[in-house]
C-alpha cells in the first residue's frame, strides 16, 4: 500500500503562532487562561491543561489574576472591552491570526461607510461571530450559495454591499458565490480573504483525492477546517477523519492500494506521524523496512550537518526530510537574513538543502534546523581566509546604524564604520542599504569583522582617475553621478574625478540652490566646460546650447511680432512680462496706455494676461522692449472716429 502525505498538512501560520504562544506563557510560569478552547485539537487542549492553561468559555469563567490569550479565531470588538473591565485588568495576548484581523478591519470599513456586510461562514463558528462583531451596520452571514439567493438584499437599496469569507471557507462555494454577487448586485465589493494556506490545502486535497482510492484527513471532529477538507476529498473518493492514531479502522484499507493523508490546521505535527506510523511500518516508498530502521537509528544532535529534502513550504517555515525519523523544520529566518524575503522565493520541493541540526525534540519527533547559520560557519573560514590575503568581497549591505553600516558576506555580518563607507564626509552611507558593494576586511578576531569599502573604492578610482586624466578634453560629453551639493553647485563624479557644475550652469532659468535641478546620487550628463591639469580641477557644463531660451526668441520672435503674455512683477517704471521661461521682457511704463500712467500698479498687477508688441532685444545685455500702447495705436478705428 502507498501513502502519499499532503506537503500542506498540519498547522497553518496563525494557529502555530497561537499555539507557540500559549506553551511559552505556560513555560515561563504565567497563570493563563485562554478564551474558549485555543484550537480545534483536544489532544493540543489536554496538553496545555496539563500545563496549567485553564480553558474559560466566558468571560467570566476566568479566574481571578490569570492572563487571557485571545485564540487565532478573533474575538468581536466589544470583548476587549469586557476584558480591560474585569478587577484585575488582566494582560491580554491576543494571537488573532494576521488573516482574520485583515477581515475585523474590513467589518469596520464597512460600518464606517454604512455598507452591508455579508459573510460567507458558519454563523455559529467562533471565527465568523468574531466578525460579525467589529460592525455595528447591517450583516447577513450565508453558508453557501443557496442561502445567498434567498437573501432580499440591503434594507436600504442605496447601499453599498462588502462581502468576505471565513478564512477556512470551502474556496469551491466561494467562487460559486462571487460569480452571483458580481451578477446580482454589480455594487458589491467582494474581498478575497480566505487564508491562502487554507487554498493551498483545499486544493492540494482535491488533487490527491483523484489520484488515491482513500483520504485520510487528521484533524478534531468539531474542526470546520477538517470537516472542509473532508467534503472536498469527499467528491473523487472515500474520505474518512480522524483525530488520533486510535480512530484508524483496519477494515478502511482493505483492498486500497493508495491512500492520501492530510490535515488540518489545527493538527500538531507529532499526530500527523503518529497517524502515519500506525498506518504503515513502510511510510516511504522509495526505502525498504531495513533501510528504514538504519535510518531512524542515526543519532541527531546539535551541531551536526546533514542534507535536508524540502517536502512542504510553508509562508513561515519549511519542512525537511533529513532520512530519519524526526520531521525537519527550518524556519524563515533560518534560511536568510533577508527580512523582506519570502520562502516560495527562496525554495521549492524537492530542493536539496545542507543544513545544521540546531536543537532535537526526540519526544515529538522534531528537529530545528538552519541554512544561515551553516552558511556563516562556511563563509566564517572565507572571511578569515581574505583577510589574511587581502582579497576583495562582494555583498549586500543589510542594515545601517550611528556607527556605519553591516555588509552580509557569505552568511558573515562585517561591520564597515562610517569613516570607511563613502569617499565624502557628508556623503550619505545610509544609501548604501540593499546595494551590493566591494569591501577588504581588515580585522578578524572571533565575532568581530571588520571591513573597509573606501580601501577599493580608492584603489578603484586611482585606476579612473588616471584614464580619465589621460583621454580628457574640453567639449566632452560624460555621464555622471551627483555625489553632493552645495549652495554654489553640484559636484558629479565622472569617473573617479569630482567635477563642480557652477550652479549658473545647471539651468537657464534663474535658481536659488542647485537642488532645483538635481539631487545626490542622480545620473546625469554633463559635459567639460574647462579644464585645470596641474590643480586636477575640472568644470562641467549641464544646460545644453538647443535649450537656451534667448536663441529660441530670437528664431522665434522676430522684432514688431505680438503675443499674449503674463505680468510677473511690477517696478515704479514698468512692469515684466514673461515671453519665455528664463526671458522676461519690460514694458515701460511709458508703453502701457494712450493715457498717462502714474503709477503702474493703478493698470497691471501680477498674473493679468496682456498683448504685447516686440520692440527691440539687446540680446549682449539681455535686455527686451514691450509695448501694450502700440497694439492700442494699431486697432482699426471704431465708427464714431470714423
């Protein structure tokens, strides 16, 4: 008989973070309570009371002084309240999962907007109640498709409907229900939030159910997560549900040749193998009895290296078969240092991993394990080794603090101080976090490594500046980077040579700081506007010839040629008129009108459109002459003139 085991079975992520959470409180020694049963796992449950974990169902079933854990299902809005009246203000750990809090939140959105909220659940299931109870608007929770149907829609017909899901609803009733909704009421707002490892599960549950002649689904009776997967198998084959090893019945296997197994997410992994293990002496296909014994008689401790093959991968964790008995686990943050990192990125089944055993739970059949910290121990020998020879690393830099930044290299953390991470002073090295860079280390005593990036970037400069010194002329067109700014200009690295843009040369329009144009770590192109060999100095240029706006006026707007122009600023002789960016042209107070003038502001103020007629341009001194009178001089006459 072969067993095929689902990659997805056993704890989701918010059920393992409950549970972990609740048996570290119990560990420490806390007096703790949890509201309601904390899973859906009786076996889990009469562990944690062995510990000490009382389960209250009510409020007021806690006992007096004991700390409350609010389980992964949530709990509606008005317990929390109830919780911080009770006498003795007990702490509160609340362990909702991330993917039910993102629907609490969505319960009160509705609220806020005055929108119907309807749930697709069990109403009676702690997980939908808790829902239901972070809005005060309308609700309508609906099992399925049928019940859909009946409903008669919002009281009020102007109101705007959202539709969620409990996390563990059935994803095939779901889709069947949106297709409806997105027909009858095009209003509505449907968002997706069942859990995705709840899709993962379901799905792989259907696809194993077609290939076996019997499914086995792990999980408490009273578990709507387990009773889903049942009714899903349930569809190509016989599905059966168990909570323990003792509930197997030998008479199901008769005859069977394949059987699937999954779990639910409320199952410990120490049940899952139980389960297993009573089954069949022979879990694996691919080993024979005897080389199973040989297998689970290798002793696993910590500190030992061995090969892992990922069987599932989980948003938190993977699991491993290291070729024992005992179910390899590495969590995320023991596969990277990267926190932005996701496991689906960094593995898939089936991949071969070397890991590093870091601590055995031979009890429950559990080994921890790390892909980090085997590769720090291997990159610990390298890192030593280029220090002592001066070789040049490679890496990202992870983290930048007061004192410098932390480059990552080969799984090691060397620290860079400030002073050996940017060639400037007021250079900014906090923008150096999540680029790779070039470094030596140049100390390695125990758990302190130090490096130094300036040491190669000076070395590779030295190398720049030499051919750019050797193949510079005036006119050439470079493209740099703004290292920095100043009040004056910009200074731009063009190949391990600093160049000033003048700020004069930035823009043809008229500017106060050069940051109006460009900023620090820009790509620009610049060309040479001159050249000092013997200081090493060099001067850019960055406006280009084609856009200065003067030889634009003077193509065209020939001299007699009239346009509409806005007033930018008012003098008692006059007032400018902009023609063009950066060219700004004077009608003299003597060219307004026909009549005279006083004072300029009686006539024009800042922002009217005026007609304008082209006088004269001194284009050497930059000067232009406008004329509104000579467009008042040039209108036909009207028939009373006439």
């Amino acid at each position: 008989m072969q067993i095929i085991k689902a990659k997805t079975a056993g704890f989701c992520f918010g059920v393992d973070r409950a549970v972990k959470l609740t048996y570290r409180l119990a560990a420490e020694g806390r007096r703790v309570a949890t509201l309601g049963p904390l899973i859906h796992n009786p076996q889990c449950v009469e562990d944690l009371a062995a510990k000490g974990v009382v389960t209250a169902d009510t409020i007021a079933a806690i006992p007096a002084g004991y700390e409350v854990v609010i389980r992964s299902h949530g709990v509606p809005a008005a317990v929390y309240d109830e919780l911080a009246a009770l006498p003795w203000a007990p702490a509160v750990h609340d362990a909702t999962c991330p993917f039910v809090a993102k629907i609490h939140t969505i319960a009160r959105q509705a609220q806020d907007a005055g929108a119907v909220l309807l749930v697709a659940g069990d109403a009676a299931h702690p997980e939908v109640q808790g829902i239901v109870g972070h809005t005060t608007g309308e609700v309508f929770v609906f099992a399925g498709l049928e019940e859909l149907r009946r409903w008669k829609g919002p009281k009020n017909p102007d109101s705007s409907i959202f539709v969620v899901a409990q996390t563990t609803f059935q994803v095939t009733k779901w889709l069947e229900c949106v297709e409806f909704l997105k027909k009858a009421y095009t209003n509505a707002q449907v968002f997706d939030t069942i859990c995705s490892a709840t899709w993962a599960r379901q799905q792989e549950a259907e696809d194993l159910s077609q290939r076996c002649d019997l499914m086995v689904v792990i999980g408490g009776h009273h578990s709507s997560n387990t009773q889903k997967l049942v009714a899903v198998a349930a569809k190509h084959t016989q599905a059966v549900t168990v909570e323990t090893s003792k509930d197997l019945r030998p008479e199901w296997f008769s005859g069977v040749q394949t059987v699937g197994v999954t779990a639910g997410a409320s199952t410990p992994s120490s049940i899952i193998e139980e389960v297993l293990s009573t089954m069949s002496e022979e879990i694996r296909d691919d080993m024979s009895f005897e080389e199973m014994i040989d297998a689970s008689l290798k002793p696993v401790f910590g500190g030992k290296v061995v090969k892992g093959i990922v069987t599932s991968v989980q948003p938190n964790e993977i699991q491993v078969d290291i070729g024992t008995k005992h179910t390899g686990f590495v969590k995320l943050s023991e596969l990277t240092d990267d926190p932005a990192a996701r496991t689906e990125d960094l593995v898939k089944v089936g991949d071969e991993l070397d890991l590093v055993v870091e601590k055995v739970n031979d009890q429950d059949g559990i080994a921890y394990l790390s892909k980090r910290k085997l590769e720090a121990r291997k990159g610990m020998e390298e890192v030593a080794k280029a220090c002592e020879e001066g070789t040049v690393m490679e890496g990202p830099v992870v983290e930048a603090n007061k004192g410098g930044v932390v480059v990552l290299i080969k799984g090691v953390k060397v620290f860079v101080p400030r002073s050996q991470a940017t060639m400037r002073r007021d250079e900014d090295y906090t923008q150096l976090v999540k680029k790779d860079v070039r470094l030596v280390i140049t100390e390695c005593a125990g758990r302190k490594i130090v490096g130094s990036i300036n040491k190669v970037t000076a070395a590779e400069n030295a190398v720049k500046r030499e051919e750019f010194w050797a193949n510079v002329e005036e006119g050439k067109t470079y493209t740099g980077v703004v290292k920095s700014l100043t009040s004056y200009g910009a200074f731009v690295d063009v190949g391990g040579v600093d160049g000033l843009c003048h700020i004069s040369e930035l823009s043809w329009n008229r500017i106060k700081h050069p940051s109006e144009v460009v900023n620090v770590g820009d790509t620009i192109e610049v060309y040479v506007r001159s050249l000092d060999r013997e200081a090493q100095k060099v001067s850019l240029g960055y406006k280009k010839a084609e856009d200065n706006p003067w030889e634009k006026l003077r193509n065209e707007y020939p001299i007699g040629s009239t346009f509409t122009a806005p007033v930018v600023s008012i003098t008692k002789f006059g007032a400018f008129v902009r023609i063009l960016p950066g060219v700004d042209g004077l009608v003299h107070i003597s060219e307004i009108s026909n009549e005279r003038v006083e004072k300029v502001s009686d006539v024009l103020k800042v922002g009217d459109e005026v007609n304008v007629k082209l006088l004269d341009v001194d284009f050497d001194k930059k000067r232009i002459s406008l004329s509104m009178k000579a467009l008042l001089n040039d209108e036909p006459a009207g028939e009373d003139e006439e």
